[in-house]
C-alpha cells in the first residue's frame, strides 16, 4: 500500500498528511468535516485559541459517535427481541397445531 501526501486545510490552515492513495477521499471527507465542527465552533465566539477549539470539536465528534453506536445498539437489542418473540410465536404455534 503506497503512500500519498495529501493537503487539508482545517481553519485556514493547510496541513499535509501521508495516506494509503484509496483512503485519500475519507481523510479529505473527515477533514472538511473537522473543519466545519473547528469553524462552527470558532463562530460561536465562545471558544477562544485554536487548542480550545480542537479540543472542543474532538469532544462533540466524539460524543456524537458514540451517539450513534449506542443507537445501533438499541436497535439490534430490539431487532434481537421482535426475532424473540416471533420465534416464540412460531413454536407455539406450530406445538398448538401439532396437538
């Protein structure tokens, strides 16, 4: 796997990072979303100093995906007791019928 230098640019500032060449669109995709988060952030003016603001920006993103794996989570808990329940359904009544 080759490694490419590829040029982002987070709060007017261009930073350059070596990557394997296919994952060069999602390093470019997560940077322009860093970007957006540090951007929002500054914006705000409640945040003052660019280590603030990283640090900020990496806390939500961070919540925000743990957010999200905690939703799928839940989801497959209730996925897992609907399949529960029709299984249960099925061997009751395919006992109810066999009687």
């Amino acid at each position: 796997m080759a490694s490419v230098p590829v040029t982002v640019t987070i709060l007017d500032k261009d930073y350059q990072v070596n990557c394997p060449e296919e994952e060069k669109p999602q390093l470019e995709h997560s940077a322009r979303y860093l970007d957006q988060k540090m951007n929002d952030i500054r914006q705000s003016g409640r945040i003052i100093g660019l280590d603030r603001i990283a640090v900020m920006a990496g806390l939500n993103i961070t919540h925000d995906l743990l957010n999200e794996g905690d939703k799928k989570n839940n989801v497959s808990l209730d996925i897992s007791e609907k399949i529960n329940a029709l299984q249960n359904k099925l061997d009751f009544a395919i006992n109810s019928f066999g009687k």
